[in-house]
C-alpha cells in the first residue's frame, strides 16, 4: 500500500453522505444502494472528511482525540480512506 501525500484532501462523491441516525445513536455512511454503520474510530475519521481538511490536518485533529503520535495513527487512517476510495465512497 502506497501513502497519501499531506496534502490529499478526501471527501465524499456525490450521492454519498455521512449521517447520524438518531434514532439508534450511530452514524452511518450512505452511498448508492448501501449502508455502512461506523463504529466510533470510523466516526471520528469520517467526522472530519469535510473536503477541506487534507490527511495531515485530519491525522492532527486525531493525534489529539485519541492521546496517539501521527505515525501511529496516519497508518491506519490512510489505510481507512483507501479501502473506502476502493469501495466509491471516498475519493481522495
């Protein structure tokens, strides 16, 4: 798996959205014909795909959520967003 350069801005393509369903007190990814419940981790990560925030300034807001340094947490935040760009939900 290759990295995202730091300036990667991901956001979601159009038809997707990420919503809170209130009524079971969980978020959930919505893309064409498909729903995704997002666990806590995927809710922060998710939370901050605003389309403006690149991958470092996500990483930054994350490193201070959970108590964790970047290199611990880029790893597993690129490997998020790649699977969710391989699935049309993300595009990077």
């Amino acid at each position: 798996m290759s990295g995202l350069d730091d300036g990667t801005v991901p956001r979601f393509p159009r038809g997707v959205k990420f919503r809170e369903d209130k009524v079971r007190g969980q978020h959930m990814l919505l893309g064409p014909e498909r729903i995704f419940n997002a666990d806590p981790v995927a809710t922060q990560i998710l939370s901050l795909c605003d389309g403006k925030r690149t991958i470092v300034e996500i990483v930054d807001a994350l490193t201070e959520v959970f108590a964790a340094d970047a290199a611990t947490i880029r790893p597993d935040v690129e490997s998020f967003l790649i699977d969710l760009r391989q699935k049309q939900l993300v595009t990077l």
